[in-house]
C-alpha cells in the first residue's frame, strides 16, 4: 500500500470517529472530527511516548476516565500502554508515569474510527494540580505503516503537544514548534459539568446612533454539548433577553458563535457591555457568570479597505493561481476589495510596471495587504483549496480610525487627463506623519500574439486545484492565450524615494521603494470629523499600456510614512468627461466613510452577498448593489 493511499484512508477513518462511539463523555483533546491529520515520526525502531497536560481550572473534580490512542496501523507495534502521571519522568530511557499505567494487548485490540479506546481501572480525579495523560508503545519492526506512527493535528496549544522517543528525542518536550506538532489523542472525562458555557467577549468599534450586529463565542465545558443558551446583555442602561440555537458537540472548549442586535447608542465614548449565559439546552448553566468587554463609540467608524497589492506576470507559470484569487475576490466582496496588481515578472511582460516596488517580493505570485501581511493570493495561509478571502477578513476586520473616499474623472474631450479628489476623516484627533498616494489601476487589458498570453503550470493539476474557478488552467495549454487581465497597475503618484536592500533566496536584490506617499498631502493632525481634502492629476497621454477608458480606476491610500504600512485605502471607477468639467466632481454622490450591507428581505449582513444588496451609509443614503 502507498503512502498517500494509507493517509487517505486514515483521513477517512478518523472522520467516522464520532459515529462509532457512542458520545458518553466530555472528551479533551484537540481533534474533533473537522481537521485535517498529518503524520509525524523519526522513521525508526525505537518507543514513543505522546502525552497532553490538563491544566484547566474549571475541570477541577472532573474524573479522567479513559483515553483514545489514535493509531495508523497495529502492524509492527508492540507494549503499547496508557497512562496517567503527575509529572513527566524518564528513568533509564523509560517513561515512568506517576499515577497508572494500563497495558493494552496489541494482539486483542481493535481500531475503531481510527482509535483504540482504553478505559482506566483506576480513573483519576482531576485537582487544581493538573495532570499529564498519555500513551506508549515501541516500534518492533519498521514498515511504512508505522515509520510516522504519531497522528498530529493542526493546532498552537503547547500542553496538547508533548512527545519523547527513546533515541530519536530523549527528552519530554512539548514539540508544538519544533515539530509543529499537536496530538490527535483524546482525553476521556466524566463526573464534571453536563450543561456548561463560558464565553470570550470581543471589543468592539461601534458608530454613534447606529445599531450593530454583536457576534462572540462561546465554548462547550459540558458533556452534553450545547444545543441552545439563554443569555442577558447590558450596555450603556440598556438591556436584553436572548435565545439562540447552537450545533455545539460534548468536546471540551469546542467554539461556537452566537450573535445579537446592540441597540443604538448615543453617547461617544467607551461603554461596557456585559454578558451572562443562562441557560444551555434549556436547563441552569452550571458555569454560569458575568463576562464584560469594552465598546468603542466613535461619531464615525470607517470601513476599513485594505490596500491589496499582488506581484505577478504573463511568464510567471505559477501566477494564474493569483489572478484567480484576484478575480475571485472581486466578486465576493465587491467594491470593498481595493486590489493592484503589478506586473513586475519580466520585462518582455506587455504591462511590466518596472523595477519598482512597494514591498519586499520573495516570489511570485505574491500578495501584501496594508504593507503589512504577506500571504499567497489563492491559497492564503494554507497550503491547498482558496483561503486568500480568510487573510484578507482578518485584516479588513481590524480596527482602522482613518477613512478615505474619493472621486475620480477625466477632465478632457480626449480622455488624456484624469483628477481625483479625496476626502480623509479621522474618528478622534490623530497627529502623526501620514501621507496620501494614488495608483491607477486597468481591467479588460487584452492583446494578441504570445507576449500577451499567460505562462501556465497548472495544466491536468485538477486533483490539487478542484475549484471551477481554476478550470481555465487546469484544463488549458502551457501558454494561455486569450487572456484577460484586471486590477493592473497602470500609474502612481510619486517616484520612488529611496533604495532599499533585501535578502531573497540567499541573495541580495536592491529594490527601488516606492512606499512614502506625497509629502505634505494631509495635515500634521487629522481633526476629528474634519475632512481633509487633496486633489491629484494622472497624466495619461503617453501611457502604451491604457486600452479601455472606461476601464480606469484610481486607488487611494493613507500611508502611515514613520512605518510605512497602508492605514486604509479605496478605490473607483474614473467617471468620463462631461462638458460641464471639473465641477462634475461636487455633484456626485456625497462621500461616505461607512456602509451597512442589508439583503434583500432586510437582514444585516456582515458583508455583500452575491445578487442584490441593499447598502445604508452613515449620511442616511439607501441605494441597491449587485454582485456578481
């Protein structure tokens, strides 16, 4: 059997785990059935030993009933025990648990959902001291079912994470970042909390007079899982009764989300919301207690844009997967997504943009947000299927007390001449050395010949790129021809400033950094609520890249000049010339700094869903959108 066919299996084995035990326990551990197992070992004949170190307060009492060994294969496995132990102890290359030790017969046992389950005949009740439960075993004869015998899932939790071998790795260590390893083994309790519910309370920014969807987890500790709770809110003399459903399973600490309409408030400043949960599953929380977290009232919250700018090119073969992600952002989110790309590859590129970056590039495809957050434009931060939206969320979600909206139109007959017009609020005084900077953007870019086709490495890789959206490259030639390319880099505002050094692959490269912005574009402190206004004029008459006018967008950003990261940023479409003149401009729709995104039946979403939304900004406007 191949290795890939017996991971495949496994993967599969362990995802029946919950429908092969009965669930009589509250079980302690890190895998629960949703996430994805990989293998670690030393690819030798030596004994192993995995343990996870219970330290939580609120298990005090709970009885360590038994354990669940995750286990490959039985094939060449010999002494396997399971244990429980105050301390970590090795004696003679030999783990000594402190407390019991319970064989397990390797001949007479069974894998069931890719676990032998163990239950102690002396149980242990859980103190304030914590404990170390685990497993042994030795490997006798090495075959390739067992050379990684360790089952790990993806985890950050060092007390979830120790492991020893008697050669290999003598010493008991936690291996979370060496080996970035977290035990797949779960922990079998009982005696302890049968409906209970903590939460973690997240601190919010919130807009003056505007309701807002409270989103916060809560964490099952109960051996019944969690099918509803009941909880009271407060805020600023204002209070509520709550009740909502969950999907929650008996696993300890296994998250769920629940969420409530805050009610408007209308006096700025810092409020304390506070928050109890009741009931769960109908009956006495029997963790029930106060949890508080801090709202931000601010006049006026922006939305935060993040500032997308990818590195890419017609003869980079792996840069398809960025221009799908690219695409594919666009039409998830919409006018909140600002995305550049620059082509930047190689020269013979037909919209090679230059030698001249805003960030320091390693590679291609890919993609900084705000300057500040470097990850792959298709896969994000993992290492297969789409997960660039999931980065870009985390960035977009943060907190930014600087909004910036803009108008972009052509002032000529000829359509050579584009002004922009941007308007930068503050939700409180912020002094600092912070700058503006323009970019223009093209989509529709098309050509003929092969210089305009797309160097493509993803050819018949369909088994690693399942997604349609990849289908043009899984299913395509080597150079895709009849390309069309969007978000590309056209024009900026200012040249580079200055020459900067970066070690890539062992080798030095000098960049020209163009990442200042224009001096002297917003004031030494940006007042709150005091619009700061600043025009820029492109050029555009003897640019050879330019096809579609229609096409143009421009892209602000507020750069933060002592750092250098993006504060926040925006982007539109140039509007044509009219007869009229610059003074279109003022007649536009006024600028908004924050939009609420409603369906169409009424129900707030926290962003644009494909088909039509209803948009509400914070100056009283309702207007519809369709995404595609």
């Amino acid at each position: 059997m191949t290795k890939t066919r017996l991971i495949l299996l496994m993967a599969v084995a362990f995802l029946s785990t919950f429908s092969s035990f009965a669930q009589n326990y509250l079980i302690y551990g890190a895998y629960d059935g949703s996430q994805q197992q990989s293998f670690v070992g030393s690819t030798r004949k030596e004994n192993y030993d995995v343990a996870v170190h219970i330290t939580e307060s609120d298990l005090k009492g709970t009885t360590v009933k038994g354990v669940r060994i995750p286990v490959i294969s039985l094939e060449g496995i010999s002494n396997m025990s399971a244990w429980i132990s105050e301390k970590l102890t090795v004696s003679n290359s030999v783990n000594v648990p402190s407390v019991t030790s319970q064989k397990v017969d390797v001949a007479q046992a069974t894998i069931t959902g890719g676990y032998i389950e163990v239950i102690f005949d002396q149980p242990y009740r859980l103190t304030d001291q914590g404990v170390y439960v685990g497993y042994s075993f030795d490997i006798e004869t090495l075959v390739a079912e067992n050379e990684k015998p360790i089952v790990s899932v993806p985890g950050n939790n060092p007390e979830w994470s120790y492991m020893r071998t008697s050669k290999t790795y003598p010493t008991w260590k936690s291996r979370n970042t060496s080996l970035n390893f977290t035990s797949a083994m779960q922990v079998l309790l009982t005696d302890g909390v049968k409906n209970g519910v903590t939460a973690s309370l997240p601190e919010k920014n919130i807009q003056v007079n505007r309701s807002e969807t409270y989103v916060f987890d809560i964490f099952n500790k109960g051996n019944n899982g969690v099918s509803s709770v009941d909880f009271t809110w407060s805020v600023a003399g204002k209070e509520g009764n709550v009740h909502a459903t969950a999907n929650i399973p008996a696993y300890y600490g296994k998250k769920g989300s629940v969420s409530f309409e805050l009610p408007a408030i209308d006096a700025t400043g810092k409020h304390q919301l506070s928050i109890q949960i009741n009931k769960v599953n109908g009956v006495d929380n029997e963790l029930k207690q106060p949890f508080t977290t801090d709202l931000m009232n601010y006049a006026v919250v922006p939305v935060h844009r993040p500032l997308v700018e990818e590195y890419t090119g017609t003869t980079c073969g792996y840069c398809p997967r960025g221009l799908v992600g690219m695409d594919k952002m666009n039409r998830m989110f919409g006018d909140d997504f600002v995305g550049v790309s620059y082509h930047q590859y190689a020269s013979v590129d037909p919209m090679d943009f230059g030698y001249i970056y805003s960030n320091p590039v390693s590679g291609y495809p890919i993609v900084y947000l705000d300057r500040s957050v470097e990850t792959d434009p298709y896969l994000g931060n993992e290492t297969s299927g789409f997960h660039f939206d999931e980065v870009w969320k985390g960035v977009r979600d943060q907190f930014s007390p600087v909004g910036v909206d803009l108008t972009a139109q052509f002032t000529d007959e000829a359509q050579t001449v584009i002004a922009v017009k941007s308007v930068t609020s503050a939700a409180y005084d912020m002094p600092g050395n912070y700058r503006l900077t323009y970019i223009l953007t093209g989509d529709s870019l098309v050509g003929k010949g092969n210089q305009w086709g797309q160097t493509n490495y993803f050819v018949e890789k369909t088994a690693s790129y399942p997604d349609p959206d990849m289908s043009k490259y899984t299913g395509g030639s080597d150079i895709e021809l009849n390309m069309v390319y969007n978000d590309v880099a056209l024009a900026w505002s200012e040249e580079a400033v200055e020459q900067r050094q970066y070690e890539v692959q062992g080798n030095m490269l000098t960049y020209n950094i163009h990442d200042s912005g224009i001096e002297g574009s917003l004031p030494e402190t940006l007042s709150a609520l005091q619009p700061a206004e600043h025009s820029y004029v492109f050029d555009i008459a003897a640019n050879k890249v330019v096809q579609k006018k229609d096409k143009l967008s421009v892209v602000v950003a507020i750069v933060d000049y002592d750092t250098r990261k993006i504060i926040n940023a925006n982007k539109v479409l140039v509007r044509p010339y009219s007869a009229t003149g610059i003074s279109d401009l003022e007649s536009q729709e006024p600028m908004k700094v924050t939009k609420s995104y409603y369906s169409i039946d009424g129900k707030r979403l926290n962003m644009p869903q494909k088909g039509i939304n209803i948009v509400r900004t914070s100056d009283g406007k309702t207007f519809k959108v369709y995404v595609r």
